[in-house]
C-alpha cells in the first residue's frame, strides 16, 4: 500500500476531525527485542502514524535525547537489516498503521539508492525522512522511492522561505513535516501560536498534511498543536520514558505506551 497507506489515514483522521498523534521510537533502543516490543504496542496506544528512527553515529539534528538513543542502539548492534527486519515483524501484525522511516543519508547511501528502497518498501515501510538530504540531491533517492511508490517526506523549518519552499515541495509525497523551532531536537519547545501561520502556508504551498515537529513535551502542547496543524510529532518525550525505564529493569514498553496513550488521547479530543 505504501503512500496509499498515508493517505487513507489522514483521510479517515480528517473525516473524523481529528489530527494524527505521530510517534517517533529508534529502532534498536535499547535492544532489537526491546524496541519491537514498543513498535507493536503503538498503534492501540492511539498512534496514528510511527516514525521509525534507524540509528546513524552523528545525528546533526537531534538533541541529547535521541543521540543517546542512537548510541545505545548501536552498541546494542543494531544493523539497517535488524531495522527492515522490525518493520516486517510489525506488518505481520498491523496491515494499517502508516510506518515511516526516519535518519540520516550515510547508511541509505552505503545500501545504494535502488536496494534501500526496495528493501524498505518489500518490508513494508511507507516513507522515508532523511534529515540531511536537500532538495536539489534527492532525485536519484526520489527515482528510487518513487519505483517502489514509497513517500519521500521532506522537512520544512522556520526559515524556509517561499522560494525554497517551492523547490522543497516538489516531488514530496504523504505529508510535509514542519520542524516548529530552531535547533534540534527535544531542546526547545513548540508553541502553536507560533507555527500557526507557517501550518498553513506550507499546506498551501504542498496540497499535503502538515505535521508538526521538534519541541513537543507535554500532552497540554500536542493538544494546541493538533488544532493547528494536521499532526503532533512526539519524540524525545518518548525516548526519555525508554531511558527512565532502563535503570528500573522493567519492560521498557510499559512506561512508554502508558505515555503514548495519554499524548494520544491529547491529540485526539484537542478539537472536540
């Protein structure tokens, strides 16, 4: 299904007059077994849509939060198959749930464009987010995607203007992720007031869903900007209940869904 995947849940979301809870985990974190078993748990936990993160050794646009979760993933010694691996195991389960890859050009680069992308979308991944891939360098990954009709997702940040907001906006598909502040992430925090205007400009300029990213911390904060935009992207909160959990010797999906659940529920009512 790939894109079509997308589409129908934003559809059936914008039907409902509601805006898509997204929930970001690594892959790997902090351990193959550990991370599936939050994965799996997601979606009845009210995700809408998973980005799933694949662990590079110099994550330039993560705060501490998720560098962390990338280390531990790599020295846990999680590998690209472990992660396509994660995703078929997911789709044995849940035929529904938008799965979206998200990381950094290194590793798709090392793979080769055409076999990272048929592997991703036979494993039955929906989309790819690579942070650090402009525009003007994406067509021979976007010629890719496209053959095995996955989304290439772009990010669009306060300072995209509109000239560069027409160059990024070509060729994206499934949504546009719109990174609420400054920086990176998990550091600052996003203000609905503030990205309001910008939602709506990159809608325009798109015709996609908006989600938005970077910043988001408390259900309070997902709530406001689900009213703004089409999505919450939720990370570093998530993350952090992985590593809080760690010490404890708990199963690291416990905490972490009964997280999910409540940013979910936040981001579900917030119009009602």
């Amino acid at each position: 299904m790939s894109i079509a995947r997308i589409d129908a849940r934003f559809a059936k979301l914008k039907a409902e007059n509601k805006a898509a809870f997204v929930a970001y985990i690594m892959a790997g974190d902090p351990d193959v077994e550990a991370s599936f078993e939050v994965l799996k748990g997601l979606p009845a936990a009210g995700a809408d849509i998973i980005e799933l993160g694949f662990p590079f050794s110099d994550p330039m646009a993560e705060g501490p939060t998720i560098q962390l979760a990338a280390e531990r993933s790599l020295k846990s010694g999680t590998k690209m198959a472990h992660v396509f691996d994660l995703i078929k195991r997911f789709r044995e389960l849940d035929q529904d749930t938008p799965l979206i890859l998200m990381g950094y050009m290194n590793p798709v680069e090392n793979m080769g464009y055409a076999r990272f992308a048929q592997t991703a979308s036979e494993a039955g991944a929906d989309g790819v987010i690579v942070v650090d891939c402009p525009p003007e360098e994406a067509d021979g990954l976007t010629d890719a995607l496209d053959a095995n009709d996955m989304a290439l997702i772009r990010l669009a940040t306060p300072t995209t203007d509109d000239n560069r907001l027409k160059t990024l906006v070509k060729r994206t598909k499934g949504f546009v992720y719109y990174v609420s502040v400054a920086g990176v992430t998990g550091v600052k925090s996003a203000s609905a007031d503030s990205v309001k205007d910008a939602v709506a400009r990159v809608q325009k300029a798109s015709g996609l869903p908006v989600v938005v990213g970077f910043g988001i911390k408390t259900p309070e904060a997902a709530a406001a900007i689900a009213r703004v935009a089409d999505g919450s992207v939720v990370g570093s909160v998530l993350v952090d209940a992985i590593k809080n959990s760690l010490p404890e010797k708990a199963p690291v999906n416990t905490k972490v869904l009964e997280t999910a659940a409540i940013l979910a529920h936040a981001v579900h009512t917030a119009r009602l």
